[in-house]
C-alpha cells in the first residue's frame, strides 16, 4: 500500500527539483524529506533517487511513479473539495498567497472577517511575487494567491487555474514636493521623460511593466534605483532621487516630502485570485474569495 504522505513528498520532489526545494515547499527539514523518500523506495522495493553531483535525481522509476503521484494528489484534492462541499462547511486550514502590497493593504481586513464569520477555519499566509504565487497554486503549495497584472500587460494563467477579479487598483505617480510637476493635478508618463526613475527588481513584472509602458510612449527610462517595497521607493523619492509608480492599494500616508500626481491615461493594476480549477466546489476558497471581493469594493 502506498503511503499518501510519501506519494507528496516524492510529488514535491519532482516539482521542486531538489530535496532543499521539496523541504522548503512543504514546510519540513531536508532531513524528514530524504527519511520519507528512503521509506517510499522500500516500499516501492526500486530506486527512485540516484546521485546527480551535489543533489540527486528521479530515476526512471521515480519519474514514473511522480507522475502517478501527481494525478493521485490531484483526485484526492477533488475528493476533500467534494466532501467541504457536501459539508458545506468552511473549515480547516488555508494556505494564502500575495504580492506585498496586497497582503499589507487587502490581508488584515479579510482575514479578520473570516476569523469572525468561520471560526473553524485557519489561515497562513505569506508573501510572494504573482509569477511565483501562481507557480505556488499549480504546485500545491498554497490553496490561493492572490496577483496583479497592468491593464496593457496581462499575467498569463495556465490552464487548471481558476481566477475572479477582487478589485482595479489606480496608480498615480510620486514625486519630490519640489518637482516641477508636483502642483498639477494631472500627468502623463512621458513627461517624465528626463528624470530618474525609482523602480522594482530587475526582471520582475511590474518592472517589465514600466520598462515597456514608457518604451511604447517614445521614453527610455532611466532607472536609478530598485527597490522591491514601494514604502522604500517612495522614501526614495522623498530624499529627491527620482519619481515612481505609486499604485493606491496598501500604500499607506505619504511620506514627508512626497505628492503623488494622477495619470491622465489611467494607469491601473488588476488585482484577482487564482486558486485550482479542482479546488473550486471548497466551501473555504470560496468564503475566502468572498472575504476579498468585499474588502477590495471598499478599497476601490
């Protein structure tokens, strides 16, 4: 008889690529990961790990048997869903994803109303960036994210996924209260043409974003500096370094030193969850949608 825990492990394994990757997914030592697989293999009585340099490798045997593993998981998922549904009731435990702004600005609200309205339910979140949250849904490692994509630049979301729009999240942008156009009740990006600009990370989405956005406007931007929290960017701009995207969502008071001008072309991020297309019929993913839509219609 095989061993469900052990099909996940083998599962996580062939997902993450490596023992540290596996233990980190799903929250265990590398130590309870290779005891795991070393039990699963006499059971199996083959070798379904082989030394591969520094870490290890699936063998033919253990490709094999991932991939039965993976389709097991994926009907006993179907079948908790089932059972919640049946139920009706919203308990258990979720597991939550979220790019930062979102966690800071829609996580507090929604998740205090879901401890008041289900108190069965337990909730972990952490924060991640939405190509990472939706890797982290098709893999199983959370049950929802929650990510952005812009309105001329969409997240691609691979089939299997579910996703429902939470709210439309308007950007402005931030500049040093001596700026030149810091008085104007509207802008347009390009002119921003001359100055420094204060961005993400180096190949993340929104950076992407903003470097094709004002490429397409004629402008090739300047980036002075990268900063992946937007309280870091705009203290950025407050010291005189440079102007950003500043979306409204979970931005909090401005600093001292800082305006935020409108965009005559609304610039907006699309905010929405995604979970598992076989998750769908959990009464707690869909509580937990419902939590988000009704904090994100007083946001937006």
């Amino acid at each position: 008889m095989l061993n469900l825990e052990r099909l996940r492990t083998l599962d996580a394994l062939a997902r993450h690529g490596s023992v540290s990757g596996a233990a980190e997914g799903m929250h265990v030592t590398t130590s309870a990961v290779s005891q795991q697989m070393a039990k699963l293999e006499r059971e199996v009585g083959q070798q379904l790990l082989a030394k591969n340099g520094r870490g290890v490798r699936l063998t033919d045997a253990g490709r094999l048997l991932a991939e039965h593993a993976t389709r097991i998981l994926s009907q006993v998922e179907l079948a908790q869903a089932d059972l919640e549904a049946q139920r009706g009731q919203v308990v258990g435990e979720l597991r939550l994803g979220a790019f930062p702004t979102a966690a800071r600005g829609l996580f507090p609200a929604a998740l205090s109303r879901l401890r008041e309205r289900h108190p069965g339910l337990r909730v972990r979140t952490a924060e991640m960036e939405p190509a990472a949250a939706v890797r982290a849904v098709l893999r199983g490692d959370v049950d929802l994210s929650v990510v952005l994509d812009w309105y001329n630049k969409p997240l691609p979301v691979p089939d299997g996924l579910t996703r429902a729009a939470i709210l439309d999240d308007p950007a402005d942008v931030a500049v040093p209260v001596a700026h030149r156009h810091a008085d104007r009740t509207e802008v347009d990006l390009e002119d921003f043409a001359d100055d420094d600009w204060v961005a993400w990370g180096e190949a993340e989405f929104c950076d992407e974003w903003l470097l094709d956005t004002l490429r397409s406007k004629g402008v090739e931007p300047r980036i002075a500096h990268r900063a992946e929290e937007h309280a870091t960017q705009l203290a950025l701009v407050a010291a005189g370094l440079g102007v950003c995207v500043a979306p409204r969502l979970g931005r909090g008071p401005l600093p001292a030193g800082v305006r935020t001008v409108s965009v005559r072309q609304v610039v907006r991020r699309h905010v929405y969850a995604v979970w598992r297309a076989d998750a769908d019929r959990r009464p707690s993913i869909r509580a937990a949608v419902d939590a988000l839509r009704t904090v994100g219609a007083r946001i937006a």
